[in-house]
C-alpha cells in the first residue's frame, strides 16, 4: 500500500486529492493545522474511527511555518508522496500578511523538501509542488505554457515563485522527483467562499432565497480560465506517476470574464442582467425589474491586479493523457445547485 502525505488536507483540492488517492488504494496522511474550531468539514466523510482496521486516512497535525513537526511527520510516515497543497491561497490577503505568505507559502516548500534531503528519502519521496498562474501575473504572452516567463503580482505570487524554483531546484541539485503543477483557477462546490466565484454563487443563491438584495464586487473585467477542481487532482496524480519529474500547465484553454460568471449565475436563477454606469459605478440591474442586484466596491481591488490568465495544457494533454472534463457552463450549474440546495457534497 502506496502512503501519501497531503498538507492542506482540509482545503478544497485536498478534500478532492484525499478521495482520489483513498480510491486507488492509497493510506493518506493529511496535515491538518490547529484551529479553535473545526476546520475537516470537507473531509469528515471519509474520515473512520482510527482503531478500525479500514481506517486508511490518518490525520496529523502540522504547520508548513514548523520545521521541526515536518520534519517528524516525514520522519515516522515516510511516505511514497507528498503533495504540498498547503498554502496562504488568497491573493488578496497576502497583500494584508505578504510576511506569513512568504513564511508558508514560500519557505514551507523549502522546509519539506529539507525534510526529504535531511531524512535521506531521495530516491523514495516524490514531491509534488502546488505552483499556480498566479506565477504568469502581468500578460507577457497569451495562453500560457510552461515556457511562458513569470511576472508575479502579488505577495502570494512572488512566494510561490520561490516555492517553484527550489521545486526545480531540489530536482536538479538532488535528484529527487520534484514536480510543479502550475494549475490555472480551480473552482467547485468546496470552494473556499471568498474566491469570487464561491462568493458569486453563494450570494446569487441567498438572493433567491430572500436572505441578501445585492452583489458587492471588485474587478468584474477580470479574466480567468477555469476548470474542476476534481479534473486537477487527477491532473497532479498523473504528474506524480509520470516517467519522469517535470512541471507541467493544467488549464482548460477557455476564460471567461467575472462579469460572464455573474451573469451565468443569475441566469441560473431565471434573472437576466444588463450593466450601467463605468468604473466603480457600474452596477448591475435585472432586466425585468431594474433592480440593482450587483455594486462594485473598491475594498476588493487590489493593489495590482492580474487581469488575464488563459492557460495551454497542451504538454499535459500530450505527456499524462490529461485534459479537463468540466466545462464552465457545468461547473458554474454545479456550485449554484449546491449553494442553491445548501449542501457541502461529499467528494
Ligand atoms: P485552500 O485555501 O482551499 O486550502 C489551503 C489549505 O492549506 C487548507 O487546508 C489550509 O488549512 C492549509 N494551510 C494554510 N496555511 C497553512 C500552514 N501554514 N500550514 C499548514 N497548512 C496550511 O486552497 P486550494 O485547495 O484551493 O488550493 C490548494 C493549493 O493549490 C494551494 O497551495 C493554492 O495556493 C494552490 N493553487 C490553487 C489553485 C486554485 O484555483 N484552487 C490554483 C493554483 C494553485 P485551513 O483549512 O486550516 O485553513
Ligand atoms: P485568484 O482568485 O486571485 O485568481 O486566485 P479569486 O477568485 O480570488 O479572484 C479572481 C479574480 O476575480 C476578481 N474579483 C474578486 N475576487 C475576490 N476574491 N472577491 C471579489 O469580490 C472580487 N471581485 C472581483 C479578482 O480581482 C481576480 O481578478 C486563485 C487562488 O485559488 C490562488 O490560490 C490560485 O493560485 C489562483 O487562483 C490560480
């Protein structure tokens, strides 16, 4: 039985890659961080009583900030892979804590791939790096491939900049199999619910149960490709089976604005918009009514902003067999219907 460890097992794709990997057989080990409140929601379903002798999920508690625990949960589990999902994710907050996101998001890479050079785990742990578009930040070429130069935007972009080059380095300098999935937007149901397309769904869903009246959002002319996040897990999967360790562009090929996402979503509540004003006083009206249901707020621009990202996974297509399977149209359908029902699937 193959182990894997997977830091950021509560987040969304950890939630997804846990399932994957607990199908094929896997024994997982999530890392999970200490929280005042329960913070498994999203994997609590796959989750059995650890005196059970079918209990192949075992969760750990651990910090990427915590050198000396990673090294210990390496250490005891020596696992076959590690997926390091673990990250300050959002964009916007690593402007607020740009020192925390270097911290984690940039040194915690460093410290695991320690941990594998430290421990001696060379030849056995392959590693797997959560690397993003994000890299791409301001347009130097559209779409973008593994051959495309990085500009990052933001704190969360330069870290994971660091965070891909020791990925690379680490390959190159100790042999280890290191692989960066630079994955383009990934969304579902489980999305975290301030990424905007979270954040649109579950707001479309409250106004159609009377619970909000209006919208309130940024850079609606934002333009993202974006995909399943269940597509992705099998995405990193594949990158870790492969032949050889290698860094590898996930992406659907297709972006679509903010604003289209914002109208899908209405749309899937029976309401039309049409768009009035500019600049941050644009709003959004329904057709039928006039009522204004979307304002822009300033608070959610940033400070630089990235204004497109339209990704080419041709290399993946080519080398893993991997394409998406989710079109946009169904993935923004999937998260209304959860929002709109109010469940957290069980993935
Ligand atoms: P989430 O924000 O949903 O999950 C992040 C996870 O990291 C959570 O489990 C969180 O724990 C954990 N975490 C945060 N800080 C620490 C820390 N210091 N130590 C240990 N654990 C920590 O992100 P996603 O699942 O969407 O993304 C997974 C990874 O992929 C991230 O690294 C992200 O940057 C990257 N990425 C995501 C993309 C996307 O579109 N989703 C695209 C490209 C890259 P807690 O639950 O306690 O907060
Ligand atoms: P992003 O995702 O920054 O691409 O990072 P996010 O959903 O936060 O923003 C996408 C675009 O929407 C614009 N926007 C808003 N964003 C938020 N969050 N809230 C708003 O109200 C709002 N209004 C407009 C943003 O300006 C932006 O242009 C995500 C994260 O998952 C990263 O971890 C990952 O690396 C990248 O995707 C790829």
């Amino acid at each position: 039985m193959k182990k894997a460890i997977i830091t950021g097992v509560t987040g969304q794709d950890g939630a997804y890659l846990t399932s994957l990997l607990l199908s094929k057989g896997y024994e997982v080990h999530g890392v999970k961080r200490r929280s005042s409140s329960f913070n498994t929601a999203r994997i609590d379903h796959m989750y059995v009583d650890p005196h059970s002798a079918s209990a192949q999920l075992v969760l750990h508690y651990g910090d990427l900030t915590d050198s000396a625990n990673l090294i210990r949960l390496v250490q005891q589990i020596q696992p076959d892979e590690i997926y390091n999902l673990a990250a300050q994710s959002h964009v916007h907050v690593s402007f607020e804590t740009p020192e925390y996101t270097a911290n984690s998001d940039a040194i915690g890479t460093l410290r695991l791939l320690e941990a594998i050079r430290i421990l001696k785990l060379e030849e056995k742990t392959k590693f797997y790096q959560a690397s993003t578009s994000e890299l791409y930040g301001k347009v130097q070429a559209v779409p973008q491939s593994e051959t495309t130069p990085f500009y990052p935007r933001s704190p969360y972009a330069a870290a994971k900049l660091y965070a891909y080059w020791i990925t690379v380095n680490y390959r190159e300098s100790y042999g280890i199999f290191a692989s960066n999935g630079i994955l383009f937007n990934h969304e579902s149901p489980l999305r975290g619910e301030t990424f905007v397309t979270r954040k649109i769904t579950r707001a479309v869903a409250a106004y159609a149960h009377g619970r909000q009246s209006c919208l309130f959002l940024g850079n609606l002319d934002a333009q993202r490709d974006w995909g399943h996040a269940r597509d992705y897990v099998d995405g990193m999967y594949r990158i870790m089976q492969h032949s050889e360790a290698s860094d590898f562009v996930l992406a659907t090929g297709e972006m679509h604005t903010v604003r289209e996402f914002v109208e899908l979503a209405f749309g899937h509540i029976g309401i039309s918009l049409e768009w009035r004003g500019e600049g941050l006083d644009e709003v959004g009206v329904r057709i039928d009514n006039g009522d204004i249901v979307v304002r822009l707020d300033p608070q959610y621009i940033r400070p630089a902003e990235v204004d497109l990202l339209l990704g080419d996974p041709s290399k993946a297509k080519r080398e893993l067999g991997w394409t998406h399977t989710t079109n946009f149209t169904d993935l923004v359908r999937e998260m209304m219907e959860a929002d709109l029902n109010d469940v957290m699937p069980k993935v």
